[in-house]
C-alpha cells in the first residue's frame, strides 16, 4: 500500500470544525442550560417567598399563642399543635388505607398477574392516579362520609377527619402501587429462580425473597405516600370541616383542621387585606408560617424517601 | 424483561407442578386472592365513585344538557353553568403549554444529554426530584407572593394582581418538575448507540439531540407533556391561593386578549369547589354534574395521550 502524501493544509486548527456550527452549539447549550437554572430559581423562589414572610409573622407574633391549643388565627391563636394533629391524624388514616392496598395490588401486579392481565389491570391505578383531588373531596363528603363513617363507625357529624383522611388514602394508593411496584420488578429474576429452584413456593418467594430484596423501595413508597397525603389539600378542605377555626382534637370522628385546610381557608378568608398598623400580627400571615411548615416536613420526608430508593438502585 | 419473566413463569409451573403433585397449595391460593382483591378494592372504588357522581349529576345533565355546559356562572342554581370554569382552565393549560412544557422538555435535555455526572447536578436532579414532590398548596403560596404580590403591576394591575397570568404561571411552575422527570425518562431510554451512530458521522451533539434523540424519545415526551396538562387541568388548591374567583364572575365582552389575561378568572375545578359548599341538592347535583365535565375532559386528554404514544411507538 502506497503511504498517503500529508496534506500540508490540513492543521489542528481546522479539525475543530466549523466556527458557525460551533457558535450555534454554544449558544443552544446556553439556552439549555438556562431552562435548567429556572428550575432553581422556582425551588429558591419557593424557599424565600415562604421564609421571607413567615419570618415577619414569627417576629410580629407571641410565641406563646403558637402553642396554645386553639387554632383561631382571627383572635390571635396560632395554635400550631391543631393543625399537627389534624395532618398526623388524615396521613395516618390515608396510609391505613393505601398502605394494605397499595403494597398487595403492586406485589399482584408484580408477581401474580401474567404480562396480559398486568397490561389490562394497569391502566386502572393510572386511571384512579389522573382523578383531581377537588372530585375524591366531594366523594369524601357526599359518599364516605354518610356511608361509611356515619353508617358503620358511628360518626354523627357531616364533616369528619375520617371521612377526610379515606378519601386522602384512595388517592394515595396509586403513587404508592406503582413506587413499591418498581421496587419489587427491578428484583432480579434469578433471586426467584434460586429460590424456586430449592422447591420454595410462590406465596414464599414473594414474602421472603422479593418483598425483603424491595424493602427500601417499599419503604420509600410508604414515605412518599405519607408526605403526599400529609400535603394534600382540597379534600381536608371539602370533607374535614376545615374552618377559620378548630379546638385541638384528637378524635377522628369530629371535624379537624390541618395544615393544608388552614392555608386553604385563609387564602379563601377575606383576612387578606392588609392592616394600616405596620407592628400588628395579620392574620393572614400565618399561611406563610403554616406553608413553610409544610413544606420543612414534606421536604424532608421525600429527601428521606429518595435515599431509600438509592438503595435499591445501588443494590441491583 | 418481559421475555425473562415468561421463562421464569414457565420455570415455575413445571417445578411447581412437579414438586408439588396433586397436592393444591391452599395458602398460596388464599394469599394470591388476597393480593388480587387489594387491586379490585381500588377498581371497585373508582366504580362507586363513578356511579354516584354520575347518578347525582343525572337530572342536570339529562334536563339541561348542554345548556349547563354553556351558561355561565350565576347566583340560581338551576341557571348555573360551568362555561367560564371551561374556558379558564382552558386558558390555564394554555400558559402550563406554552412555559412549562419547553422550558422542562429543554431542562431535561440539558441534564440528561449535556451535563456531567457531577456532584452538582446530582444536586440538581435531587432537587427537581423534590420539587415534583411539594405539595401544590405550598406553589399556590408561591404564586401568591410573587405572582399575584410582586409583580401585581404586570400580572393584573386591576384586579390585585389575581388574574389569568398569576394562575397560568403558578400552575406552569408546578408541573414543571413532572415534565422535566418525564422527559428525562423518555431520554434515557433512547438507546446509546443511536446516540454513537449520529457521532460517528460527525454530528455534533446539538445535532445529535435534535435529530436522533429528541424524535426516538418523542413518544414519551408527548405522553409526559399531555399528562402534566391533564394535571395542572384538575389542580384547586393553588388556584384557590393566587385568587381564583370562587363565587360569581360576570365575563364583560369586548375585551381584548390582554385585557382578558389581566382580568379576573376562575376554573373548572374551583367552581366545583365552590359549589360544593354551597347548601341544597340543586347545588349538589351542581356539583356532580361539573365533575363529569371535568373528568370528561381528563379523560379525553388522557386517551389523546394514549393514542398519540401508540402511534408513534409503532413508528420506531
């Protein structure tokens, strides 16, 4: 083979390429990473717009009405203690019902329903997911409540935490189904096999090999189920009974106020003008604290939640 | 994996059938039963919810037909119709169409396709990952300071700041994170050897996305762009929190697109919230009729969603 002659033209310089088409390419990655920035400009946004306000209401505000166990913003009670009881008591409830049913419809469709079923039965947790929260709140209110809390729990009122924290657990469920789902498909199949294969059964296979190699995914399931239902609004706001005002409770058959529900009914409250008076504590300013509130603990608990799934993604 | 998990079933049932004999695994039957009933608790849910909002929304819709879907809002409940909720929402999506969806689809391609596996940007998908997770209340608080306070004198001078472009923008930046999520989803499973390929022939990578990338993921991002818009169509609780109109709202003709934007709004599902406080059945059927609109419409956009993924999967 005869050597090629070296083209002399040809340098460094001119391999780098075109200088218009790398302008261009310079240019959209800046673009693109703009449209990246704004996305932390929203979460710092978030954080400054909650603790700028909120730190003008705690410094307006006596401590000592944030403890009491009246939540009353109109006459000066910030009851904080309220509205933890009523979220802890609507997540718990939730979790009670989307705990059970998420995990066993995720593990079904994980490890019981053929490729077929699987595909038909899917779209019924999406269909339930895509369903807004204004609609399980009504339901909550006009179904759960007459019938099942008043009927089968003894219930008398028309407004209940129970009614509130079922209707929260329906729509959990389907965030739940499908991040435990995850964590049990991503098991690799030869932890079944090598289990079938010293004559476990399925019912076997599935509690003792799939469920516990899943167990950080499951766990992360049941955190962001309860952060989501820790955070959700409209139903606590139609079905609960969320007023301007609640006594602290600690029964779920009585109508409750959470923190959600708070924000809402101040947001909806006519307390958001103003007052002249610079140094006074406005009412409507608790809906910043209460927010930041909210976010703190739901943040947390999905910053948690993402840890277990990076477990599950480390282990396989 | 679907291949895998057929042979595994196979693998299964001839261990299980020879290892087990006649003998019928009553245990594992019941646990399967159990496992399968916790996914037709959450269908049989979604059917009682279904039949009761449409049982109570009957006499609306069969009397009033279209006309419900036509009137505007109104002080009588028999006149009341959800025509402004309609458009608005409409409206709404137009603003989460036009900022959120080019913004996230550009934000993902910038992360997935451009950015190094940095501690940074690990840092930054955490967070996008824990944006997606906030309750949408706390966007609503959000909206609140710096779209409906902040910039009052550009989002509604008139109207307090409490207009279409507030609650357009508050809903963009609240589907935000789920489109950049899903978009990222998509992109990652474009295989790398498409990616190899376009370089070989000396694409540079802006070229790469455009033209390889971005079509082959096109399937996924259109999913993910049309069911955050079926979202942000269903959200309340931050509308609530940047001014929504909950009660009556006269919509004056002949105004002009600005004006219209910087005017007062309300959307489908406040309406429905707002009526669902209201007291007598004729609200109540209200209600329930509202609801069938809205989930009608969900419902469209998501099947939209649906026939566009599968046409365009059976392209690639």
């Amino acid at each position: 083979m005869a050597s090629m002659p070296i083209d002399p033209k040809v340098t460094a310089t001119s391999l780098a390429g075109n200088p218009r088409r790398r302008r261009k390419e310079a240019l959209i990655r800046a673009g693109l990473i703009a449209a990246a920035i704004v996305s932390l400009a929203v979460s710092l946004a978030i954080v400054l717009s909650l603790a700028g306000e909120a730190l003008i209401f705690l410094s307006r505000v006596d401590p000592s009405t944030l403890w009491s166990g009246i939540w009353s913003p109109r006459r000066g009670d910030f009851g904080i203690p309220v509205l933890l009881a009523g979220t802890l008591w609507v997540a718990v409830i939730a979790m009670a019902i989307a705990g059970p049913l998420g995990l066993g419809a995720a593990m079904y469709l994980s490890e019981y329903a053929s490729p077929r079923v699987r595909r038909r039965l899917k779209p019924i947790i999406e269909t339930l997911a895509s369903i807004p929260s204004v609609v399980l709140g009504y339901f909550a209110l006009q179904v759960i409540n007459p019938q099942i809390v008043q009927n089968l729990m003894g219930a008398t009122n028309t407004f209940t935490i129970m009614a509130a924290g079922i209707g929260v657990g329906i729509l959990t469920i389907p965030l739940v189904a499908s991040v435990a789902e995850d964590a049990m498909h991503a098991v690799p199949d030869a932890l079944r096999e090598a289990a079938y294969g010293i004559g476990a059964k399925q019912r076997t296979v599935t509690i003792r090999v799939v469920f516990p190699a899943a167990i950080s995914g499951v766990v992360a399931g049941l955190i962001l189920g309860f952060s989501r239902a820790a955070g959700e609004t409209m139903v606590v706001a139609i079905a609960a009974g969320a007023t301007g005002q609640a006594p602290l409770r600690l029964n779920p058959m009585l109508p409750g106020q959470t923190m959600t529900g708070a924000i809402s009914s101040l947001a909806i409250g006519s307390d958001s003008v103003k007052t002249t008076d610079v140094t006074a504590v406005n009412p409507f300013d608790a809906l910043y604290f209460v927010g930041l509130l909210l976010f703190i603990i739901t943040f947390s608990l999905n910053l948690v939640s993402e840890r277990f799934v990076r477990r599950v993604r480390k282990n396989y | 994996m679907s291949t895998l998990g057929a042979s595994t079933t196979t693998t299964r049932a001839s261990v299980e059938a020879a290892l087990s004999g006649r003998k019928r695994d009553i245990g594992g039957k019941v646990f399967s039963a159990l496992m399968m009933s916790a996914l037709l608790l959450s269908l049989f849910i979604l059917l009682i919810l279904l039949v009761s909002v449409l049982q109570e929304a009957w006499p609306v819709l069969s009397t009033r037909g279209m006309d419900f879907v036509t009137s505007n809002t109104s002080q009588i409940d028999s006149r009341a119709g959800v025509r402004q909720g309609l458009v608005g929402s409409l409206i709404l999506i137009g603003f989460v169409a036009v900022f959120a969806i080019p913004l996230g689809v550009a934000a993902a391609v910038y992360l997935q396709e451009y950015a190094r596996d940095s501690r940074l940007n690990r840092l930054f998908i955490t967070n996008i990952r824990n944006l997606a997770g906030v309750p949408s209340v706390v966007y609503g608080i959000l909206g609140l300071v710096v779209f409906v306070q902040a910039l009052r004198s550009i989002t509604g001078p008139d109207v307090y700041g409490r207009s279409y472009i507030s609650g357009g923008l508050t809903l963009a930046v609240l589907v935000m994170p789920i489109v950049i999520l899903i978009t990222m989803e998509a992109l990652r499973a474009v295989p790398v050897a498409i990616r190899e390929a376009a370089y070989g022939v000396g694409a540079t990578r802006w070229e790469v996305v455009r033209s390889h990338v971005l079509p082959y993921a096109a399937p996924g991002v259109f999913t993910g762009a049309i069911l955050s818009l079926a979202r942000a169509f269903g959200e309340t609780a931050p509308l609530l929190l940047v001014g929504a109109v909950t009660g009556y709202l006269s919509s004056p003709s002949g105004r002009t697109p600005a004006e219209i934007l910087q005017g007062q709004y309300t959307a489908l599902p406040t309406q429905i919230y707002a009526w669902s406080k209201l007291p007598g059945p004729g609200w109540q059927e209200n209600t329930a009729a509202a609801i069938v609109v809205l989930l009608v419409a969900i419902l469209v956009v998501n099947t939209l969603a649906i026939i566009l993924r599968n046409r365009y999967e059976r392209k690639w």
